[in-house]
C-alpha cells in the first residue's frame, strides 16, 4: 500500500470524521487499520446491508430477466439447474465473507488482491481486478435498464393485445432515460436510501408470495391444469442444438446472472455499522435466500407455464414472464404483475448505481481510473455522496447501451459483460489467497473455520467453470453472427486493454491502494491490516 503526501493522521482523520458525525470509532479505527480514513457517512445496519445485495437480485425480477437462459432445458433444466448452480454461488458468498469480516473495505476486491497476492504480481492483478469489477458492475447496471426497458414496451404489447413490437431504437430511449432518471434518484435520495432498502425486503418479498399463490391459483381458476410433479422435475427439453447435457449446464447462466450481486455489500462497507459482522452477514443471507427462494418460485414457474417451451421463448411479448403471467393470470393479471416487477426492477437498478458508484469511487481513491483525482470526489453538500462517480457510471452505460440497437444478442452482451468480468473479479482474491496469502489471512469476526480453505477451493473451481460457461453461444454451436455470444470479444477487449493501459502508462504510478492516512506517525510506523498478527501486536502494546 503506497502512501500520499501531507496525509492526516489516523487519529486526526477519525477525529475529524467523528466530529462530522460520520461513523462510530470502532468502524473507523477498523478502516485506518488499512489505510484509509472516514468519508462515507455510515449509516446502513446489518439488516439494510443485506437488503442492499437481496434488493439487487431481486428475485422474482432477476428471474424473469434471464428466464430465456434456462428455459431452453426445459423445467427440470430450470429448476435444477438453478439449484445446482446456487449452491456452488454459496461457496462463492462464503469465500468472500471470511475475507470481507477481516478486510471491510469498498475496494475490496481489488484491495485484498493486493494484500494477498506475491510480491511481483501483486500490482498488476490488483489493477486487473479493480477494473474487471468497475466493468461488471457496470454491465449489471445496462443489463439491469435493459430489461427493465423491455418489460416496460412488453406492458404496452400486452395493453394491445400483442400487436406492439418496439423498435431497437424505442428501446434504446427508454433505456437511456432510465439511466439517468436512476442517476438522479442515487443522489438525491441518499439520506433515505438505508430507508429504501429496508422496503425493498418487504417488496421483494411480497412479490415472491404472490407469484407462488397467483400462478397456480390463477391457472386452475382459469380453467387450466397445473403441470405434474413428474414434468415439473423431470421432464428435459432442449431448444437448443447443443447436446441435452450442455444445454443443462447452459441453464445455469440464469442463477449466475442472478446471484450475482452480493459483492455489493461489500462495495457498502465504508457506510455500514459494524461493518467486520454486517458486510459477510449481507453476503451470505443474499445468496443463501436466493437459492432456496429461487428453487420454490421457479417449481411454481414450471409447475403453471405453457408445456411447450418453445411457444414461451418465441412469445410476441418479447419477455418469456410476462407470456407466463398472460397464461396464467389473464390480461389484467399479467398488467399488474408487470407492473410490480416493474417497481422492483427500477429499485434493483436504483441499489446497484448505489452500490457500483462506491465501487468506482474507491477506485479512484486509490489513483486507477482515468480522471481519478475528479471522481474521487464526495459532495459534502449532497450528504456525502460520490457524485462524480455517479455521473461518469451514466454516461459509460448510455455508450454501452448503444448494443441495445444491432439486436437482442448484442444486448445480452450487457449481461455476459457483468458476468465474465465478475467472476475474474471475484475468483482472482480467493485464489491468491489460496495460492500466497495463507499465512497473511487472519480471520475477522466471522469465519468459515477448518473449511475456509475447501470452501476457496471450490469456489475458485466454480468460478473458472463459471467463467468459461458465460462464453458459449446459448443456441449451439457454429452461430452465425445474430446468434453468436460476444462475451469473449468485449471481455476480452477490456482485459487486453486494461493490461495494455497498465503495463505502457499505469505501471509507474499505480502502487496499488493509497493510504489517505498516515498510520507511521500515529503507529510507530507499520502498516497493518485488521486482524494481522502486527495488528495484533500494536494493540497489546498501546
């Protein structure tokens, strides 16, 4: 960790900071013990943290946003493969709260990278990191707006009995204005966002209620019958021309998609209260509720849907979902339910501009982001909040959005775009921790115990597979241009890039994370990390 000039004191900064009324001492005696000091007023408890990644997944919405990944499998490729899939994204959300308890930083990622990776490596991957998780979070911003946008015309095609399609570009406007009206709201609301999170756990959860009452009891009342127990968990379809084996594996992009956010409590950490318990316990109740609450919703899903899978996927609605809720619930059925997912969608996009702006804006704390001296910047006079950093996320999703306007499988780019740089994102800390950093991990509040080391383990495995399952073409192989998955070019542009840009400029002045506070002079010189045996030992002595 390389340090500025003319930097505060730990004990200056914390009391600057406290007087500003910006965080208990314990959280910012916590994150001086790694460099930093209190900007980010904290303000979200345990339960708001957790809200922040659930609200981001939003389940039900998620659901119907990647739906078309899995349904080609056919009900049990749907239901399997989502619960097969999550349990391995566990492992993930276990891995990442050992070290989140011990290292509570919004940088974390790309910071426990740094901690742990070999001396020579170290920098380099630090940096790979950092931008591979700024990239993702931005895709899961314009993938967020992208379906949100389409479920928004669906509701108009619905209105008019299928006879609407929007147009690339009606697509792409309402995209951009929900960009920005996000935008707005990040930062105008912040005062209340911990307020907006909690009600997102009630939404959230009344929505999956709801579809698992309404769809079947809608379906019979209507004069439908429910598919079977059989059909529901055993029947295999593939709409694809992959081999009946791949296309199940290939449904697993739906929870990967889906269970994908909560590294946001992470990026939350410098804003939450008692953050070493708070950050892994978001961590893993999100991605454990996601895996049971996805496996009931999609049984129902699969229990009420059209039997022919095909006749979903091509619906003239151009959302699988809002065809399923049209089959079951009727018009004015499928209109009110669209019309709550709708909401929750907004409020997903809402969370991860939140979450992905304290990602952005870390980043540029520590100097690796062009313009970084910019868009570190924290308005005082909008209650603390990264402004900057905000503004520079629209303006990159409103470029990215520009896919939206070649087709569908440009667009779902978005979402291979999120998931690929991730899951590098996420795989690269776990893994050197693994590889160097075993004697340097020092376990925070909350620890996984004797099996910290198989659960990395498996993690890492899932990762990988994860990684290279994002790049296969969804409808078989040999694709022509329409149905090809581009995962690998724009990935790969970013990485190469990111690398380039590294190693001919950013070499020689990217050390890695910047201390904004000056432990030497407070602490007899060492830098320590929370919970490190140096740590350990000043604290014995003061």
């Amino acid at each position: 960790m390389s340090k500025n000039m003319d930097t505060p004191t730990a004990v200056e900064a914390n009391a600057a900071a406290e007087e500003a009324g910006l965080a208990d001492p314990n959280d910012m005696q916590l994150l001086a013990k790694m460099g930093y000091k209190q900007e980010l007023r904290r303000q979200y408890s345990t339960v708001q943290i957790f809200a922040v990644a659930f609200s981001i997944m939003g389940l039900v919405p998620s659901i119907a946003s990647t739906i078309a990944f899995s349904l080609p499998a056919g009900p049990a490729g749907m239901v399997w493969g989502w619960f097969t899939a999550s349990i391995f994204i566990f492992f993930v959300g276990l891995a990442m709260a050992d070290m989140a308890s011990g290292m509570p930083t919004a940088g974390g990622l790309y910071w426990w990278t740094h901690y742990f990776a070999g001396e020579k490596y170290k920098n380099a991957l630090s940096f790979l990191v950092g931008y591979s998780n700024t990239l993702g979070l931005i895709g899961g911003m314009c993938s967020v707006d992208y379906t949100l946008s389409l479920m928004l015309l669906a509701c108009v095609s619905i209105t008019r009995d299928g006879e609407y399609t929007p147009s690339n570009g009606t697509i792409y406007g309402v995209y951009v204005g929900l960009i920005i009206l996000h935008a707005v709201a990040g930062i105008f609301t912040g005062s209340i966002m911990p307020k907006i999170q909690t009600f997102c756990i009630y939404i959230n959860a009344a929505i999956i209620v709801a579809t698992v009452i309404a769809l079947p009891v809608g379906k019979v009342a209507r004069g439908g019958e429910l598919n079977s127990g059989s059909f529901v968990f055993g029947h295999v379809d593939n709409a694809t021309s992959w081999p009946t084996g791949w296309a199940f594996m290939l449904s697993f992009l739906a929870p990967i998609w889906s269970i994908g956010f909560f590294d946001s409590c992470v990026h939350m950490s410098e804003e939450a209260l008692h953050a070493a318990k708070a950050v892994p316990l978001g961590i893993i109740y999100s991605a454990g509720s996601a895996c049971v609450l996805g496996f009931l919703v999609l049984s129902v899903i699969a229990a009420t849907m059209n039997p022919d899978v095909t006749a979903t996927l091509g619906t003239v609605f151009r959302q699988p979902m809002a065809q399923i809720y049209f089959d079951a619930l009727g018009k004015q059925g499928a209109l009110g339910f669209m019309g709550v997912l709708i909401v929750i969608q907004f409020l997903i996009g809402l969370s991860l501009i939140v979450a992905a702006s304290r990602q952005a804006w870390a980043f540029s704390r520590d100097g690796a982001l062009p313009f970084s001296s910019y868009f570190r910047h924290i308005s005082k006079r909008i209650r603390y909040q990264p402004v900057r950093a905000i503004v520079g996320l629209v303006v990159i999703c409103i470029i990215f959005g520009l896919l939206c306007l070649i087709n569908a499988i440009a667009a779902n780019a978005l979402f291979s775009l999120f998931v690929a740089s991730n899951y590098v994102a996420w795989g690269t800390p776990i893994l050197c921790r693994l590889v160097w950093g075993n004697e340097r991990f020092v376990p925070g509040e909350f620890y996984t115990g004797r099996f910290s080391r198989p659960v990395a383990m498996v993690a890492v495995v899932w990762l990988a597979f994860g990684l290279v399952l994002s790049m296969f073409p969804s409808m078989g192989p040999n694709p022509t241009a329409m149905d090809m998955n581009y995962t690998i070019v724009i990935n790969g542009f970013v990485w190469v890039a990111c690398m380039t840009y590294y190693f001919l400029f950013a070499h020689k002045w990217y050390t890695g994370p910047k201390m904004t506070i000056d432990i030497s002079s407070s602490e007899g010189g060492s830098e320590t990390v929370p919970g490190s045996k140096e740590a350990g030992s000043k604290e014995a002595t003061d």
